[in-house]
C-alpha cells in the first residue's frame, strides 16, 4: 500500500483546505492534523509526557487533589526509561560510548529494562548485573529484550562482589563500552530537572504544594525536587522510605542508621547516600511500613483502577 500527501490545487485540496490529506489505493482519505506531542517516534519517542491521573477516592475522602505521575505509560513501563534515555545520552555527549557499543549497568530491574529497551532501539549491546534476589519476571523481561543477564549473589555497596562493582569491572575490560553507573551518575537526575519537573509542573499549571516519592538512586527525588523548588521553594518535596533503608533517619536526623525491620519492595530503599541524591531539597520524610504499602496498593489498584508497583 501506498501513502503519498495529497497537495497544490487538486479537488481533495480545494474541499478539505486545512486538513492533512492521504491517497491510500487511489482513494483520498480525510486526516486531521495530528501534534508531534501526540505522535511518538518509536520506543525513544514514548520517553515521558506521561500522564498525571487523579486518584478520586482518596481526593475525596481527604479533601486534597492527589495525582499519580503515570510512569508506566513510558514504553518501557516504568520512570526507570527516563534515566536510561538520559544515561546513554549523556555517553554519546561525552564520547564515551560510539556505535555498536555496549551498555553495562548494575540494576534491580525497571532501570535495566529501560536500558534494554534504549539499546535495542539506538544500536548498542546491553549487559546488565543485579541481585539474585530480584524477581523471576524481570530477569525474563530483560532476556526477551536482548540484554546479556548476571545474576549476582547480594552483597553491600562495601564489597568488591557487589553487582555494581562488577558490572563496572567488567565495562573497564571491554572495548566501546560504559558503566552507565545510575546511583552516581547525576546524568540521572539530569532526566528529571529536564522532564518529569517540567511536566508536572506545567500539568498543574504550578499548582502543586507537594511531591512525594520512593527512591532508590535518588535521581527522580532529587532531580523533580530541584525544578519544582526552583519554581516555587514552598513546593514540600517528601521521600517515602520502605523500612531497613537509612534514607529516612538521614532526612530526619542526619544518621545514616537502618530503620528497623526489612521490606518486600524492590528498588527503592539505600543503604548509603548517593551522588544523585546529595544536595537533594527534601523537606520531610515518612517510614512506609509494608502493610501499609500493600494496603494502599490495593486500594489504588482494585478500587481506583490504576496499574502501579511497591517500587
């Protein structure tokens, strides 16, 4: 089949002035313009514009406008694509990462995903280290994609076994290829000054008192909370920790101690401070316990209908 735009003085010219006009097998078809916003060029194009989607039941009941950043209408399915567009571009600005290249990350899931995605799309090869504990569906998600996937052992950031020490070894040995280096590559953060803070701020048309995430790298936290306190500095920027993580007694009390207990998220939570999160403009932060989390999950899922994760 063939598509050519019809144009100059001929008769679908003269009665559809204005609009856009086809020729599919010699029959004229009538095609409203459509914006570039609504347009998305391939899996790179679907990199943000994400919708803000009101959460009506808990709105009402509190009296308060509260929206969810729908992060799974990237084309990877997660906010994780926004980092993983980000990290590989700031490689090409740099020169560091050349065609036919290959990407390593160390990643428990979403951001690994989303590098996967990027790579298939911009011609790189894809190597991703995580922990063993992560679950089964992710280390498939990955493989379907192409991405070269090793499990690791969980050790802490303080051993030379941990899965991102390793994957930085192994970038260092092989030719044309980086560490993308998410907790500590501020290109992260970069991804969340330059997007998700301009959307939900021009979304709400500036009207937003507060923002609240889970973090794991630190760079959406901070990097959404940089542009909208640049904004409005009254703008409260909150960080929402799952226990065992030290984020919430670092905010709280200047502490890197673990709040008690352990938790069954995924991604979020840290152990330390990240480079991607130091200067972070966070107001205030809340030990989310995980029944809590579960019970909220489901609220938002079964009763407001909307797709979200514990991550």
């Amino acid at each position: 089949m063939s598509a050519v735009s019809v144009t100059g003085k001929t008769l679908a010219g003269k009665l559809f002035r204005g609009e856009r006009h086809i020729v599919q097998n010699g029959l004229f078809v009538l095609s409203r313009s459509v914006s570039n916003e609504a347009v998305r060029r391939g899996i790179v194009g679907m990199v943000g514009r994400t919708p803000l989607v009101r959460i009506n039941k808990i709105s009402d009941e509190t009296g308060c406008e509260i929206l969810a950043k729908a992060e799974f209408c990237n084309g990877g399915g997660s906010v994780k694509d926004r980092a993983a567009y980000f990290l590989i571009k700031d490689a090409e600005e740099k020169g560091l990462l050349k065609p036919g290249g290959t990407v390593v990350e160390g990643t428990a899931g979403n951001t690994g995903i989303g590098l996967a995605h990027m790579c298939l799309a911009l011609g790189y090869k894809c190597v991703i280290y995580m922990p063993d504990n992560q679950s089964q569906e992710k280390i498939d998600m990955l493989k379907t994609l192409g991405a070269d996937v090793r499990p690791c052992p969980v050790k802490p950031w303080t051993d030379d076994m941990n899965y991102n020490h390793q994957a930085k070894r192994y970038a260092d040995s092989v030719e044309n290829a980086v560490w993308t280096n998410q907790f500590d590559n501020t290109a992260n953060r970069r991804a969340h000054i330059e997007t998700t803070g301009p959307e939900i701020w021009q979304d709400t048309k500036g009207k937003v008192d507060a923002i609240v995430f889970g973090t794991g790298t630190g760079g959406t936290l901070a990097g959404t909370g940089i542009y909208l306190k640049d904004k409005n500095p009254r703008i409260q920027v909150v960080c929402a920790d799952p226990q065992g993580s030290v984020l919430y007694n670092w905010f709280k009390n200047g502490q890197l101690e673990r709040s008690d207990g352990s938790s069954i998220t995924e991604g979020i939570g840290q152990g330390r401070v990240t480079e991607n999160m130091k200067g972070a403009p966070v107001d205030d932060a809340m030990c989310i316990l995980d029944k809590d989390a579960v019970e909220m999950f489901s609220s938002v899922i079964f009763l407001e209908h909307v797709c979200c994760q514990l991550a």
